[in-house]
C-alpha cells in the first residue's frame, strides 16, 4: 500500500460528510426547502457525533471512563445560549454571535474540563467515573436551580434559535472541526502517548511519557466539544432546559461510543448517526410504555457487546471470527504480499521473548510465485 | 431542642439506609473489586417484589420473599454479566454494570408501567420523643443497620468464611493458592449485598410508601458516595459515611436557602474527599502495584 | 484494515440515503392538500409520571371530536385527532411537532404541560399554527400571537391562592411545599408569595429530585402549620400527606392547585386515610352532580374508567369545542374555511376570532369564557374541597 493510499483512507470520512454536508448545503442555498422533520434530525445528528468522538477521546483512547460528558454539554449550552441571547439585540443573530458563542461555550466547557481533569490525575477508574458522574449532576442542579434573571431557572433558559434552514450547514462545519482535530491529535505523537496511557499507565511514565499533561489534554479537549455540542444545542432549541443533562444523557453518549467500538472514530460517528436516527425514527413508531423497549435493547447491546469484545474467555473465538480477521482471509486469497500485520497493540499481557520473536518475523514470503519481485520488495 | 432532636432522627434513619446500601457497594468492591453500579437498581426491585407478595397481606412473607429474590437476582447478574469479565480491564466491567442497571429500570418499567406503585408494608405510626413527633419506622431503620452492622463485623473477624472474604480482598492469588474458592466468595459476597439491598428496598417502603422504576438510582449514587466517604472496603465506613451524608442532607433540607442544592452539596462532599482523602475515614491506603 | 472501512463507509452511505428516504423532503408546505377531515394535533405526556394528565386530555378531546363529527362535523366537514407523546420533556418537541405538521396538523392543543410547551409555543410561532393549550399553565406559554390557554396561567393561581390566604390567614404563619427545579411548581410558589400580605409569615421547604419520595425533613419543618400551600403535582403531594398523617395537626388543611387533581383516584393512595382537609383551586369539579359538567363525568367514566377523570381532561374537552365553536362562528360571518386549509391560514382566522372577543358559552370548566389578547383565560375559579378533615 503505498504512502498516497493510505493518506486518502484517512480523509475518507471527512470526504463522506462533506460530500453529503455540501450537497445539502447547495441545495438549501438555491432555494429547496427541506421538511422540518429532516432539519431537526440532522442537527440532532451532528450534535450526537461531536459528542460521541469527543467522548471516546477520554473512554476510547485515553481508556477513562467519563459520565458527565453531559454536564460539559450542559455548560455549553446554558453559558453559549446566554451569550448568544446577549448579543443577538447588538449583533444580530448571525454567524458572529455564533463564533462568539460557540468560543464562549466550548472555553468553559473546557474551563470546566480541566478542573476535572485534575482529579483525574489522582484518580483511576471507578472513582474518576463516580466524581464525573458527581460533577454532571451538580452542574445540572447548579442550573436547575439559578435565579430566573440569570440563567432561567427552573423555565430554563430562553435562547435565539438559528434559522433553521441554515443551522445544519454549521452543525456540520463543527462535526467536520471535530473530527479533524481529534484524528489529527490522534494520529499524532501526541495521540500515541495518549493509547499508550491507556494499555499501561505505569509503562508509559516509566518510559518518559508526560501522564498529567496528556491526560488533562485529552479531558480539556474532550469537554471543550462537549461544550461546542451544547452551544449547538442551545442553536437548535427555543429553550435550554437543564433537566435534559442528567446521567441519563451521559450514558446514551456512553452506549454511542461502545457500540461504535472504542477507538474507533469512524465507528463512534456510525453508532451516534444510527442511534439517534432510530430514536427519532422509533419515537414516533413505539408509543406508551413500549417506548422503553428501545433503552432495553441499549442497555442488552451494551452488555453484549463489552462481554464479547472483553471476555478473556472469548478471546480465542474473537480472535478466529472478527471483522479485520475476515478482511485478511480475503486479503489473503488476493495473494497481497505486500500486506503487513496490522500491529495494534491489544496485548492483554506483555509478549514473553517468545511471543516477541513471532510476532516481529511477519511473514513476508510471497504465496504465489507468479507475483513477481522487484528491486526494493514486492510491487 | 426539639427541631434538633427531629433533624437528628431524620438525618440518621436516612443515613441509616445510605449505610446498608453502603454496606452492599464496600463489600462488593472491596472483594470483587468492582463497582457494582447495579446496586442501587436492586433495591428498586426488592421494592417491586414487596409491591408484589404484599398482597398475600403478610409483611413478613414479603420481605422474606424480596430478600430472597433480591439473593437469587445478584448472583444471578454476578454469573452472567460480571463472570465473564474477571481479568478483563476495569473500565469494562464498570460499562457493563452500568448496561445491567439500565436494563433492570427498563424491564421494571416494562413490566409495571412508569407511574410510580403505592404499597402501605406496616404502620409504625409515631411516637413523641423529648417533645419531638418521631416516625417508628425511622427508629427501627436505624436499629436494624447497626445491628447488621454488628453481625457483619462479627461474620467476617470471627468465622473462616468471613476470613476466607478478607483473604480474597487482600490477595486474590495469594488465596487461590491457599485453596480459597475465590469464584464462591465473591457469589457470597454479592449474595449478602443483594439481601441488604432488599432490606434497603423495605425501608424506603417504609419510609415513604412508593416505588418506581427510578427508586434506587439516586439513593445508589448517594450511597456509593458514603462508601466513599468512609472508605470503601471498610464495613464500620460504610456506616460512618451513611450516617454523615443522613445528616449532612437532613440539615441542607431544614436550611431553605440551600435546600434546592443538597443534592449539589452532597457530591460536592464527594468530590472534595476523594481529592483531600481519595481512601476516605477508615479506609486502607493501597498502592498500585505493576 | 481498508476491508473494514469499505464497509464502515458503506454503512454511512446506506445510512445517508436512509434518511432520505425516511423523511423524504417535500419542496412544498403542503402538508394539508391531502387532507379529508381538520386535524387537531397535541403532545402530551402518554407514558411516564404525568401520564395520568395526557390520558386524560386525549381521551377527552377524543369524546369531544366523536360527538362532533356524529352531529355531522362543522358543515359536514370531520375532525380527526392526532396525539403523540412526549413523556413531560421538551427535548421530544421537535419530532413531535414536526411530525404532526408534517402529517398535515391545521390547529392544535398544544401541549399538556408546561415544559415541553416553551418549545412548542416557539416552534408554532414559526409556522404559525394556531394552538389553545387546555394544562400548560406555565405564565410564557400563550405570549406569541398564535397561543392561547383554557387553563388558569400558573401566576394567576398564584394570586388567587394568595389572595384567599391574605383573607382568613392574616396576622398567621402558615406553611409551603413545593419542588424547587420545576416550572409549574416555582412558577405558583412565587407569585403566590408576591402577591401575599406582609402580616402572614410564610414557612417554606422545598424538594428538587423529581423521583423524591422522603419527605421526613420537610414534614417535620411544617408540622406545626395548619394551612399548608402545596403547588406541586400529586404524587410527591400524596407522599407527603401519608408520611405527615400522625405528624401535621388533624385539622390542618393542604391546599393545593391543578396539580392536585386526581390525588383522589390513585391506586394504593387511599385519600380518607388522611386525617386532614384537602382543598384545591381548579376550573373544574370532578364530583360535580348536574350541568354539563355532570354530562361530561358520565360520558368520561362509562368510556374510560374515573383513574384519569380530571380537570385536564375537562379542559381539553372544552379547548376542542371552543375551536370548533371558533371556526363556526367565522363560517357563520362568511370566512371560507376549506377542508385542505393550511395551519397557517386557519392561524388566522382563528387569530381575529380569539382576539375579537369570541366567547365560549356552557363549557365544562365554566361559563361565557373570554381570552384576553395576551392569551391568558378569563374565567371563574372554583375552590373546591377534595377531602373534609376528618
């Protein structure tokens, strides 16, 4: 696979959204109106797929587990949607009060990431997941519970709402930020010492790797998004009310991400694409007590699918029968010798000198002696 | 005098509960290692149950038929869900616990609606105590958890099994290599967990005569704090840190400034501790070995 | 590796077309071409703890079409009724409403509670579709030109409460519950404070968790009230009332507002338990024994049981024929209101009706019913006792 393929792979996801943001977007401009209904649900979209990368910067890769992404949100929303009221009698309610908002929320959102960012640096696993948890539902109280001048309080927050014919062009642009600064970032040095925290914290420091700076990093960041996605949210509502921010929200941002695979960009944008679709979709279909039927499927899938893809028993069948497995019998029978074993590094334990030695002789030969050799490796 | 001996009353038959459901969350995590974050969602059922078997009349046969379905239901979602995941990463097991407890509010809401379910247990009614009207039931709440308190304590010094548990939170390979069944342990200890969740289940009945759905989310949340607060793993912490938190809201509750923000106040207290003192009261210093 | 993310990327594009197909996207706003019957659009809480009032309100507005369209509809044209549920939260409004437009909604009952109705109101503003909410008391629900309320606003029941306080409880201290984050609540709670005299002392406590059910604090903070203003909706009211039974004095009275209706059907909540009085501030009598209020009762509990008999419902049985009472009235002054007429027309319409002084003759919830041009409701409200003391 030569370098310019590999480059090409990498755009390909933001290739689809544009695309399809792009072709939206010309249509809209000449003049085609779309129903509400689609409106509503790719606003609703794109505010799901920032969420659901920015969580799986900090469940994904940097292997924390956060349940107050909604909290973050929260603060984007309430502290963008009070600026953007502020300023829309001055400015008018356009793109600039947007950027502005959009800064003003996303930088206190973020604000707010690294004040929980350093807990984080003390605390590991449950404990960190309990004081997000903690954090989500004192912001959202904090809110609930302002004076009415301030941010609305128990009404919530009255906010200008974009023309909606335009908001899910930027709703969009900012999935498109999103994703290149956190693939960039992950694709990084960065990025590498990020995973590396996340297979072994110990290891990583030993080997001069800045845990503190890039955990608070990857936090900071991740709640800066958060927070966009909330300034979003307050664009695509009349009303920001906080009761929306609870656990509850935090854990369908959570499921998006498992179901996505963790660590999967592109897997976490499929999952928040289809869950909210089908929320919206299935809203409408499954009434009264039926509706719940839905987070009973969430909560089922969730636990199937950790237990399959963590279950130390289940290794070896996941192991035989996954998807890039497949992929490399296919591969395989197209005789590519150029193919290298993708070396991701899932080691449940450190490799023995042994297990080293296997791993590291990846078997270059060629299959099929009608491929034929060049100077340099196989064409 | 008086509204001080009432907010005491209130604050400690509310920690009271915090604490057995504390108790449940400290054992479980100091064997098993785990957050269970399903606990609370256990108490919801055990109140479900007693919603149920409360219409044979007899409160004794309800809480003996909720202690025991709440027992079958813990191991049950130990085996199934949190087996598989031993060795696995923490970050894992926690997602999973986190799908068991949505999956229990969802099938309990499935099955009986969303409107919350009135069920009278038993009528204490009220006694006046030094001027002050106080519930029986709150009395008895707080009776109850130190005398489960006592039993615990006593269970885990004195008999091998309870020996064989400490033995399984402090080394679980040293005690496998002792010849400790260390999959058996953790059952019993989910085992007990679940059976003090039901006893929980009955004293928010008892308290307030409703259940829903939702009943044991908050009430978990709060108690896992307590665990917290007085350092998880350790059985007198988990009263400890109930009893504080009982307190700490029935006052914030009694304060009309802050009333709205006792919530708020509460994790507040979380946050600081685990920041200030991440092992809490009573609990153990532990350091992470490679 | 390239294997995984072809079908990735695959996914993605089924999915793009998916939505597509799922919502289509019509150029037009046409929504009300095909239509055969008016269709009256709502969103009320089917399912969840407020369910009790959406029932009750779809029901109603249901009998209401019925008997409309069997005495042959409004010049042999039918009504139809469409509701979909939000479970009382506003994040649900958007697809609501937009499925309802889009499924050719003309006018609407808006929502039944107030929450998700500050969504509701604003999204109708834009499209302009006319609504007349008959529970959504929230006091900004009817302030765009197109909303209109059947209930009482909630700073109105407020004042009303405070005004009867400020005349048999002046010079006393009497007590208030009510829960602290939520709009209806907090709403009545500070305009009956506002408008209270400064001679009657006020002892407050307040609730936020919206699954509280522990009121032990609170309870021992009011017990030696014996008038207690409770604004809050019934179930925590319910709660309150059988843990503070042996503590509140027997013959304090818990006055409550709209939110109290139907505190007397719940199932395992048996209200004579209860040693004290309670009252509550409504439009409308459930136990009502002649006039059309009686006429309602029956035709409601033979069709649908008394568990979800109340005011809600009452409301939104008069809200549908006040509309339909509305458009006759324009028909009758020689305004053409076809079949496949858009909401936004019929906005109109109904607009000059409801601001031109239209008057609602012989409803449920009261008599000769008015709406200011601000959208609030002009009518009568009934003190009405649920429970003696005992």
């Amino acid at each position: 696979m030569t370098l310019k393929k590999l480059k090409l792979r990498h755009y390909l996801n933001y290739m689809v959204i544009g695309t399809v943001t792009a072709v939206l977007a010309g249509m809209v401009l000449t003049g085609y109106k779309f129903d509400n209904s689609l409106l509503f649900l790719l606003e609703k979209i794109a505010i799901s797929i920032i969420l659901a990368v920015s969580l799986s910067l900090v469940v994904g890769f940097l292997g924390e587990l956060s349940l107050g992404h909604a909290g973050f949100m929260c603060v984007g929303a309430y502290l963008g949607g009070k600026i953007a009221a502020l300023l829309v009698p001055t400015l008018g309610n356009g793109p600039l009060t947007f950027l502005i908002a959009l800064l003003a929320g996303g930088g206190a959102a973020a604000v707010c990431g690294i004040i929980i960012g350093i807990p984080a640096l003390r605390l590991r696993g449950d404990y960190l997941a309990i004081v997000t948890l903690a954090f989500g539902e004192i912001v959202k109280s904090l809110f609930q519970n302002s004076s009415d001048e301030t941010f609305g309080g128990s009404l919530g927050l009255n906010t200008p709402r974009y023309d909606k014919n335009y908001l899910f062009i930027f709703a969009f642009v900012l999935v498109l930020l999103t994703l290149m600064v956190v693939q960039n970032l992950m694709r990084s040095k960065h990025g590498r010492a990020i995973t590396a925290i996340r297979d072994n914290e110990i290891a990583a420091r030993a080997t001069g790797t800045n845990v503190t700076k890039y955990k608070l990093l990857a936090f900071t960041l991740s709640a800066a998004f958060a927070g966009i996605a909330g300034v979003l949210y307050s664009y695509s509502n009349y009303t920001v009310q906080s009761m929306k921010f609870g656990y509850n929200y935090s854990i369908e941002i959570l499921v998006m991400v498992v179901l996505g695979g963790m660590g999967s960009i592109n897997g976490s944008i499929i999952a928040a694409a289809l869950i909210t679709f089908l929320n919206t979709k299935l809203a409408t279909i499954l009434t009264g007590d039926l509706a719940v039927l839905q987070n009973l499927f969430y909560a089922l899938i969730l636990i199937a699918i950790v237990i399959y893809n963590n279950a130390p028993a289940l290794k070896g069948f996941r192991d035989k029968y996954n998807l890039s497995a497949f992929a490399d019998k296919i591969r395989k029978s197209r005789n590519d010798p150029g193919h290298v074993k993708d070396d991701k590094a899932k080691w449940d334990v450190v490799p023995t000198k042994i297990e080293m030695n296997e791993i590291l002789s990846v078997d270059l030969t060629p299959q099929d002696s009608s491929v034929t050799w060049e100077k340099g490796g196989p064409k | 005098m008086e509204i001080i001996l009432s907010t005491l009353i209130n604050g400690l038959s509310l920690g009271g509960i915090y604490a057995m459901i504390a108790l449940g969350y400290t054992m479980v995590y100091g064997i098993a290692k785990m957050l269970n974050f399903a606990h609370g969602d256990i108490i919801m059922i055990g109140g479900y149950v007693i919603f149920v078997t409360m219409a044979t009349g007899n409160p004794l046969i309800a809480i003996a038929v909720a202690v025991v379905a709440c027992v079958i239901l813990g191991v049950t979602i130990e085996k199934i869900a949190y087996k598989p995941l031993r060795g696995a990463s923490p970050l894992a097991v926690l997602i999973t616990a986190i799908g068991v407890s949505y999956l229990l509010q969802s099938l309990a809401q499935i099955i009986f609606g969303s409107a919350p379910k009135m069920v009278t247990v038993y009528d204490f009614g009220t006694i006046k105590l030094l001027g002050a009207t106080v519930q029986i039931s709150a009395l008895v709440t707080l009776a109850v958890t130190v005398v489960v308190m006592v039993v615990l304590t006593l269970f885990i010094k004195y008999t091998r099994l309870g020996r064989a548990m400490i033995a399984v939170s402090e080394d679980r390979g040293a005690a496998q290599l002792m010849g400790i069944d260390v999959n058996g342990i953790i059952t019993i200890t989910f085992a007990i967990g679940s059976a003090l969740a039901a006893l929980a289940g009955l004293f928010y009945l008892l308290k307030a005569p409703s259940v829903s759905s939702t009943l044991g989310a908050m009430p978990g949340i709060k108690a896992f704090t307590a665990a917290v607060i007085g350092g998880i793993g350790s059985i007198p912490g988990a009263m400890l840190g109930g009893i504080l938190l009982g307190m700490v809201e029935s006052i914030s509750y009694k304060i009309t400034a802050i009333a709205p923000y006792t919530d708020a106040i509460e994790f507040s207290i979380l946050i600081v501790i685990l920041l200030v003192r991440p092992n809490g009261f009573l609990g153990k210093k532990r350091r992470e070995k490679v | 590796m390239r294997f995984t993310k072809m079908i990735a990327l695959t996914l993605v594009a089924v999915l793009c077309l998916g939505l597509f197909a799922g919502c289509g996207a019509s150029g037009s706003k046409g929504y009300t071409a095909n239509n055969t019957e008016y269709v009256i659009g709502v969103s009320g809480p089917l399912t969840g703890g407020a369910a009790m009032y959406g029932q009750a309100v779809v029901n109603s507005a249901q009998i209401a079409v019925d008997e409309i369209n069997a005495a042959g509809g409004l010049n042999g044209i039918k009504f139809k009724l469409v509701a979909t549920d939000d479970m009382h939260d506003a994040t649900k409004i958007s697809t609501n409403y937009s499925s309802l437009l889009e499924g050719g909604m003309q006018l609407s009952l808006g929502t039944v509670t107030t929450a998700p109705g500050l969504e509701f109101k604003n999204l109708s503003a834009d499209d302009n579709v006319f609504f007349l909410t008959p529970s959504a008391s929230g006091d900004d629900i009817p302030t765009n030109p197109n909303g209109y309320q059947m209930c009482f606003a909630d700073g109105n029941q407020g004042k009303v409460a405070a005004e009867f306080v400020n005349a048999n409880f002046s010079g006393q201290t009497i007590g208030a519950f009510y829960k602290a984050d939520e709009a209806y609540s907090k709403g009545i709670y500070d305009q009956f404070k506002a408008n209270l005299d400064s001679s009657v002392t006020v002892v407050e406590t307040s609730f936020t968790d919206a699954n509280a059910t522990d009121f032990a604090t609170q309870i021992d903070t009011l017990k030696d009230c014996g008038f207690i203003f409770m604004p809050t909706y019934y179930t925590p009211a319910s709660l309150f009332m059988t843990q503070a039974k042996d503590i509140v004095a027997a013959d304090a009275v818990y006055y409550g507002c709209d939110g109290f209706d139907g505190i007397d059907n719940i199932e395992g909540f048996d209200i004579t338990t209860i040693p004290q009085s309670v009252t509550m501030l409504s439009h409308f009598n459930s136990k009502a024994d002649s006039g059309v209020a009686k006429e309602f009762i029956d035709k409601y509990v033979s069709k649908y049981g008394k568990e979800t008999l109340n005011q809600f419902g009452a409301s939104a049985y008069d809200c549908v024929y006040a509309l339909y009472g509305a458009m006759k009235a324009a028909i009758d002054a020689g305004t053409e209101i076809p079949v496949d007429i858009s909401a936004s027309d019929l906005c109109d319409i109904l607009k000059a009706q409801f601001e031109g002084g239209y008057t609602f003759e012989n409803g449920v919830t009261g008599d000769k019913i008015t709406w200011e041009k601000t959208g609030y409701v002009n009518k009568s409200a009934i003190q009405y006792v649920i429970k003696e003391a005992n």
